[in-house]
C-alpha cells in the first residue's frame, strides 16, 4: 500500500515543522545530535516500514485472527516477520535515552513515526507498543536489575511486554482488584488470581513475555492504596539473562473480539497450579517500585498511553478519511443538482456537496485529533526539558488536563470519521473488500480501553480542571486565550474565529465554576461525559485556529484545505458546544434522577 | 431468547392500543373479521417464533456466512428449517387480502409483528421480507397471471422474491442502469445486464426465486424515464405452475460484509450465456405494468421498504437496548461519586448516572423510532382505508414527507444507540460473546440501503416539502401543531413540553421556507442533510409529546419513564437542531465552496 493512503506526510511536516516548530528543540542538549534530516528520516523509515510490513497484512490480521490451540496463541507468520523487521529498524526506542540504546529522538516525532503503524495495522502495532509502554514504565520506576534483566531484552526486540491491570470482575475499577502477592523469604513475591483483558498476553513472537502486574499484598490497606506492581515474566530470566524454567502464567483463553483482532486478548490465570517454579506454588513476580505504590508507577505512564490510544484513533481517522477521498474522486455516481440531462456523464463523487461535507468533517476529526496528540507529544517534550521549572510544570498541568481529551476525542470523533469514510464509499464500504470498515471495528474499542469515555469525563471534571486550585484549568485557558489573542491581532477572518473562541473558552470556564457550585459529588459528576464533550469541542476549535494561523500568508492548495476544514470547524462543529454548556450550567438532573425501575 | 429481551411487549401494546387506538380500526370493514384477541395473538405468535426459531441462529448466521460453492450458495441448514416454521405461520401476507390467503391484519399490527424478527434475527429476516415486498408489489402491478404463476407460491413460502435495481456502476443513480430488455415476439423480454447488491439474490431455501428486475427496453427515453420492471424467474414456471427450465441469471459472486452477514447478497449476471432458456440467448422475462413505468412501480412500494429498513433499524436499537439495560441491571462496578469507602461493595451499572444517561439515550432513540415506524404503519391503513378521500389524501401526503425520516432517523440514532449498547458493556460489548456488537454491525447496513441518508435528505428538501404546493410539510404541521395545543391544553409540564415543540415546529417551516428562498439548485440542497437530521429530531420530539399525553395520569414505573424518556429527548436532544436550523437559516456554502483540489 502507498504511505500516502495511511497519513498525509505533507500535513505531517506542516504540523511538526510550520506549526510545532519542532526543530527549535534542537538547541537543547538532549536532542542536539539531532537535525530535520534525522528527524525526516525516521518519518520516511516509519511510513516504509508501515506501509510495506505492516499494511498488507491488516486484511490478513482481521480475518484470520489468533487462536488458542494446544495451550498457546496461534497467528499468522506475517506478524513475526514484520515485527522483526520493525526491531531492526530501533524505532522501538526512539524517544528512549541513549544509553539504553534509544534514539533520544523528541516525543513528538515519535509519536508521528508510531501514527504511520497504526494507520497501516493497529493490531499489529499493538505488539511493540505495549513492550514500548511496560519497559518505559521499569526505566523510570524499575531496578537496575529489571533494566538488565527486561527492558534490554525487550529494546533488542528478544522479549515483549504487557500491562495487565483489570480482571474478569474489576474492568474501570481498580480498587477491586482481588489478585494477591505473597511476598517470600528470598523478596520475590509469588502471586495468584486472574488477569482479564490482557493484549498480547500470550503468543510465540519473541523468546519471552515481560507482564507488568497490579496485585495486592496482603495486610495492606483497601482499595487502591493496596495496589502494587510486579514483573511477572513468562519465563524466569537467569542472573546471565537465559530464559530459563516457564513461570505460572496460563493463557485460560482469549477474547475474540469486534476489531482489533490482530491484537490477541488474553485471561491469564496466574498461580493457578499449572506450573511450579522452583517447585513451589504461584507466579514468581518481582516488586516495581515500593509496595502500595502500583498504581502511582502505573498512572505516571499513563498519560502516555492514553495519548497512545488517541493517536491511534486519530490515525485510524486518517487513513479511512484519505481511502474515502480516493474513492471519491475516482468513483462516478450521478449528476450534481440542477443538471437534469440524463445522457450528461456521471460526475465524480466529490462533485457532490453532501460527500464533500463527509469529507470536510472526516478532515476535520482526523487532522484535528492528529494535530492535538501530536501536541502533547510536544507538551511531554517540553515536561522532559523545557530550560526552566516553571516551563516544566505548564507543561505538565496542561498534559494533564489535555490528557482525557486527547484520549477520548479522538476516540469518539474518528470513529464517526471512519463511519462517513463507510458512507462516502456506499455500499462498498460495507464489504470487507474495501478497508474502511475494518477502520470502524477496530476504533470502536478507542472508547473502551485504557479508561472509558465515562471515566475521561469524571477524569477531566472531578480532578483535572480542579487538581492543584485549578491550575490545569488555567494552563489551559491561557495558551487558548493566547491563540485568540494572537488571532484578534491578525484581523480579518482569523479575528473572528478568535473571537468565537474566545467566546466558547470563556463559556467553559464559566460553566466549569457553576458545576463546582453543585454541592453533592453526584450530581456534579452526573454530566461529566457531556462536560468532556463540550471541552474537547472547545479545545479542537483552538487547534483547528492554530493550524489557521500556521498557515500563514501561504495559499495553495494545502492551506486553502487547512483553512476551509477550520472554517467548518467552527460554523459546523463548534456549535454544537452551545446546548451542551447549557445543560451543564442548568446542572440537569434528569440521567441523575431516573430511578433504575422505570427503564 | 427470551422474547422480553428483543422487544417490550408492553409497549408495543402502550404504543399500537393506548396511543395509536389501533382498535379503532376494527370499525373499519377490512379488519371487520378481527378483534383485539386476533391482534394479541399475532403479536404472541410472532414473538414466540421470533425467539425461539429466529434468535437462537443470530450468530450462527453471523459467524458462518452464506458461501459461494459450485456457483450455488450455501449456508446454515437453521435458516431453511426457521424460515419453513415461518411461512407455517401465515404472517407473510398478514396485512394481505383474503383473496389471496392474507389476514388482512392492520398495516400497524403487520409492522409490530415483523419487527420481533427484526430484533432477532434480522440477517435472516431478509428472505421473508423481500418476498413480501415482491409479492406486495405484483399484487399492486402484475397481471392476473403474475399473481397465480409467482404471488400464491411466495405466498406459500415455496418461492423467494429479490428486488434487483443497483449495478455494479450505479447504485444510487438508477438513471444509469444499462441492464437491456430486449421485446420478443410472443411479448416475453430477454434480459441482459449486471445487478449489484442483490439481496437473497440465490439461496436453496426453496423451489424458486423471482427477481424484479429493472431494465431498459431499447429506444426507449434516456434516464430514469426509460426504467421498465421485469418479472425474472430463477427457473421458469409453466402455465401449470411447475418450475422448470433454469432461467440466464448465474450468480456472479457473493459481497462480503460488515455486518447483515446472514442474508446473502450477490452479484447477478443476466443474460451472459450460462444457460439459454427455450434455446435462445437472454434471461426470459416478463413486463410489469407499462414500459417505461418500471420507477412508478417501484416507488410504489418503496414507501413500504423504506419503513422497513426504518423498523428493522429500530428493532436492532430496542434489542441492544434491553440486553445493555439487563447487563446493567446485573452487573456490579465500582462505586457512586462520593462513597469514598473502598469495602463497601460494588454498585449495580444502573447505579452511575453516565450509564443511566447511555440508557436514556438509548430509551429515547429506540422507543422513540419504533414509535415512529408504528404511526407510519398507521398511516399506511388511513390510506387504504379511512372513511373519505380526504383523509386518506392527508394519510398519504404525511406518509410521503414522513417516509425519509423513517427510514433515515431509526438508521441513525440506533445506531448510536448500539454504540451505546456497547458502551454500558464496556470491554465485554466489544467481544462477540455478546450480542451488542452484531447489532452494532448489521445496524449499519440501514443508513446504506434503500436510499442513502444523504437521497433521503434531498428527497425529504428537494421533493417531499415542496411537492403539491408544500401541502405534505402542512400536513405534518398540521399534526404536529394539534399534538403542541393538546399538550397546552393540559397545563403544566405537558404545555412547557408543547411550547417547545411549537417553537422547534415554527423554526423547521421558516427555515424550509428560507431555503427554498435560494436560487441554485446546488445551494438550496448543499445542506439536505443537515435538514433531514433537524426535521428528523423535530419529528421525534413531536413522536415523545404524543407518548407523553398517551400516558395520560397513569404512573406505574412504565409511564414514570415514558415521561423521563420523553424529557430526555426534549432536554438532551432536541436542543441539536439549534445549530443545524442556523446554518441551514445562513444557506451555508461551506461546503459548496470547497474545491475538491483543497482535500
């Protein structure tokens, strides 16, 4: 497949370079030996390796997708290939430090390089991602040992990672967790219980499976202040790194799913018996960190994987969106309005004004949602090594408040891009002979895993815009108000659209003090997810603004696009934020005052 | 299945008797033979073999599509049994005449009766549905001889029927066809051409099926004035009504979808040469009606298919609605906002007011459609059989402007509503363990078929509100305005409810009268769309008015969440069509204006 089916390389340097202005984080000392040519060359990397490796074999990962067989996971050979093809490419670490190994390459750049695998087979993608995630997560909060022993392997491409979390009775809930650690004489720990919904939980891929592990320690307090985190390997791993005697993790089977189905999706059952090593019972796992401080260790990276999850919906967004212009132009149907002659030859599909509002909108969700992961990607930047404290911790505020927006916006709006790009095609969008319905099923689960939608919003309005006496809040609304102010000062039509902006930001502010008014938590909370909503719109109009004014005095064909998607933005889109803001300043009652027994 | 978890036999008994008076129409000499008692028992029956013959094989049907093997199809054995069982039952000519064998059973009970198999199976349901919609439609045009050779077997559940229009180059635009229908002298027709998208297009699951066919007669007028509809037979059928030589129409291929898996749908080649009836090249067909009145016909009838799609879309909303409000009910997560003690035990999903929300929501959108596809099944009895012309005039106007949004609206919203039903299940909705995610899938079929959303948008502005001086838009005025002065009438929250209404009904005709204000063709239909999904909301508003009023003072816990459904819709969605009627008000060029160069 052609890269230019699965991103735009030409909004992506626009973005990163006209926009971001990536390359003034050459100057500082941890990307100084760094240039736009490395950085251009790792994108080129990342859409040839996506597009010949990854891409052709999305169709292949769907249809056929893993099976349980003897025991183990069962896929097809094209995913071993193509990830060893991907190790060698070093891109797993390429935002790591060098002297793991890594690239040292900006945040922001990889997150684009990752955008291309996940336009080409997020499935497949999932894989190395969540080896990137689990051994990001032992550098920052790990022993030296578990460095050596884990992430180096994994950094090689020899081992993968993941993060099991959730169980069959406690998905959102954390706090319900009910898998034990019992700590031993030797301080290992050997651990029992069930871990469900665990991707790329088992599988033949590499020598070994590193799993990240919330457990509980018993005697420890209750709830989520009892929660800690363990290496739980699939094979113990020797003080000379040999993999060595198979540890208690049984793969009790997988979750054939929606989409997504390339990813296998595991219940492991740990300590269930099946195994004894060292001949004793349970799982052997090794603490992160200190006890009761799981879910700290675990929460630091999860920014980063929920900014994860909105780039891959935003990518996802993306190619289905350029797929559908594809075939919109090439596709003929019918005559415009107005032209009654029946012989006149058909004209193509985006002659048509409704196919053309599909794809305005589509263009919108994904180069939008695309452009705010990709400024967060920067914000992580900036959080690692803007030159003073106070920059570090703007940085900071902002990611977290931008956080749930970034995962769940995207997740919400690209999976509506996906649905339009299924439209424009027509009844051949709906056969599993074109792509775009893939592109569906597998975003559907973007609203589901790492938090969902619901919890984004309880995140966004019950801590995020509150942690710290607001400060998030007022990151927030100073570099939006800035973008505005910028835009007021530029005149013409970019002064309007700022001053809608403006108007919408100021809205939001207002509106987040009423809720807070509301005295009772539930009911404050009751319209958190249309709180999520609303703020995604307003924080999308900010982006869809700064890309107008990165545009500049430039005017071909490129920027006319970047301008006219704004406009819609704002005429289209943004005006949905009006009835929402409503109800949220009125704090409605009526989700909150159903009784369960009149549904 | 339990029947209660596909539809609420409760209310389908609060809509079709409390609101809709469907007893009423026992008056009426048609349905003089029936009582309450035979309606109940077809509504019974249906349910019960909905459930229990339907339902069971949903997945099955799903997971094991239909195949092409040796140019047959193949599939599941379950259908061929189900469907035997069901044409057992006689419904398939429930709201027929007697002449032919029919119950002449009301067109609204006719309705509620198939949406049961809707919920359950509808994959399946496609084989009856089509040969009802076939029959129905030479019952209307065909010949005495038509109706004995091909209506009393489809009748018998002996012979299938298809609706062949789309081809591979023109789906939507029918004025493209190039199918040929060349006259013979004995006044049969050889076909030759391509259909696409032909539903039950070939199966084994009887002795015979009969295409309708749309064709061009040669010389005829270009466009879709020279359309002429053909009875085409699978195998030809002799006077004596035993089926015989194989007719030229080979299955070409089988399209391989999303979702709807269960219902086979196929690429038709006529007239290539496969076979040659009687010795002669061409698929032998027979003319229905006139020549060059093949669209007539079939407009005929498309009313009814359009309500078809709109119910089948409902049905599927109300089934994922129940299974999510029942895992809701059932399944424990987490904890309300405010209790903060972690041992307390878990909460019930109906407990947090975000999964009440996605159940209102979901209340709202499939309630309010099933609703909306019963009052147009209403309407179908006032136009056959009110007491005046008059009234059966105004049955028929409202059933014309009505027709987009029934079909358009269910395929919308319930849509989202199976998104939403996904949602309450969280991770286990997206695995195909459970039923949600198979709704979700099929459902997105409706929006595609029988018209896009984007036609039935340029139907319902270009057409519908305008035709016969506007009197179809005054109809629904008309209605919609009594509904607003009853609900005044009452006082209280039924007349703040009412003013609303009226507002939102006074907005629609001033913005459809500034539209047509503006001249271009092109422009006054830019934003069909838009007005199809504000007239769409409208309309369901005025839907939950009138089951608000239908509750009258009853409040068992049923009419207690009527009436918070109904506030939902008028607080939570309503409000939507605010922006879409400005810019529709604004004549926005947005997307007019966008150069396909700037994509």
């Amino acid at each position: 497949m052609t890269p230019s089916l699965l991103l735009s390389r030409r909004d992506l340097d626009f973005l990163l370079y006209d926009w971001l202005g990536t390359e003034s984080l050459l100057d500082r000392e941890r990307f100084a030996e760094h240039s736009r040519d490395t950085f251009d060359a790792v994108l080129d990397l990342a859409a040839e390796v996506a597009a010949e490796q990854f891409a052709p074999y999305n169709k292949a990962g769907d249809a056929d997708e893993p099976r349980m067989v003897d025991g183990r996971v069962e896929m097809i050979p094209e995913v071993r290939r193509a990830l060893g093809l991907f190790a060698k490419t070093g891109l797993i670490a390429s935002s790591m430090d060098a002297e793991v190994g890594g690239m040292q390459l900006p945040y922001a750049v990889s997150t684009a390089c990752f955008a291309w695998f996940q336009a080409a087979n997020v499935g497949m993608w999932s894989y190395p991602s969540l080896t990137m995630g689990n051994a990001a997560l032992l550098l920052a909060h790990g022993t030296p040992d578990q460095v050596e022993r884990y992430v180096r392997p994994m950094l090689e491409g020899r081992f993968h990672g993941t993060m099991c979390l959730s169980e069959p009775q406690a998905g959102s809930s954390l706090a319900d967790i009910t898998t034990r650690a019992e700590p031993q004489p030797d301080g290992t720990y050997r651990l029992f219980g069930n871990k469900m919904w665990i991707s790329a939980g088992d599988h033949e891929l590499g020598d070994n499976i590193v799993h990240l592990v919330l457990a509980k320690v018993p005697g420890g307090p209750p709830g989520v202040r009892g929660i800690s985190l363990f290496t739980v390997p699939k094979y113990l791993v020797g003080d000379d790194g040999a993999v060595g005697e198979r540890n208690d993790v049984a793969l009790a089977g997988l979750n054939h799913k929606m989409g997504f189905r390339g990813t296998t999706n595991t219940l492991l059952n740990l300590g269930e018996g099946r195994w004894t090593p060292g001949g004793a019972p349970g799982a052997v796992g090794q603490l992160v960190g200190a006890e009761n401080q799981g879910l700290a260790c675990m929460f630091h990276m999860m920014n980063e994987a929920r900014i994860g999850v909105g780039s891959g919906a935003a990518a996802l967004g993306y190619t289905g969106y350029l797929k559908s212009l594809e075939y919109a132009r090439t596709r003929t149907q019918g005559r415009v309005p107005g032209s009654k002659d029946p012989a006149a030859p058909m004209v193509p599909l985006v002659e048509h004004a409704d196919v053309r509002r599909m794809l305005l909108a589509q263009k919108s969700y994904a180069e939008g949602a695309l452009a705010l992961v990709l400024y967060c990607g920067r914000l992580v930047d900036e959080e690692r090594t803007a030159a003073t404290e106070a920059e570090r911790l703007r940085a900071r505020l902002l990611l977290e408040v931008l956080t749930p927006i970034a995962k769940s916006w995207p997740s919400q709006w690209c999976v509506t891009a996906n649905d339009l790009a299924i439209q424009v095609h027509g009844g051949y969008g709906y056969t599993r002979e074109y792509d775009v319905e893939q592109h569906y099923r597998d975003n559907r689960l973007n609203p589901i895993h790492e938090g969902t939608h619901g919890i984004q919003g309880v995140d966004l309005l019950g801590r995020k815009v509150v942690m710290a006496d607001g400060a998030g809040l007022d990151a927030l609304r100073g570099v939006v108000a800035a973008t505005a102010a910028r835009a007021a000062a530029e005149g013409g039509e970019a002064a309007e659209l700022g001053a809608r902006l403006g108007a919408t930001l100021d809205r939001l502010v207002e509106v987040t003090a009423r809720v807070h008014e509301v005295p009772e938590a539930d009911a404050r909370l009751a319209n958190a997810s249309l709180y999520l909503e609303a703020a995604g719109h307003t924080v999308l109009a900010w982006i869809w603004l700064e890309q107008f004014l990165a545009c500049g005095t430039a005017d071909e064909p490129f920027h006319r696009g970047k301008r006219q998607a704004a406009r819609y933005f704002f005429r289209h889109e943004l005006p949905r934020t009006g009835p929402q803001f409503d109800l949220l300043a009125a704090a409605d009652r009526t989700t909150l005052d159903t009784d369960p027994g009149w549904f």
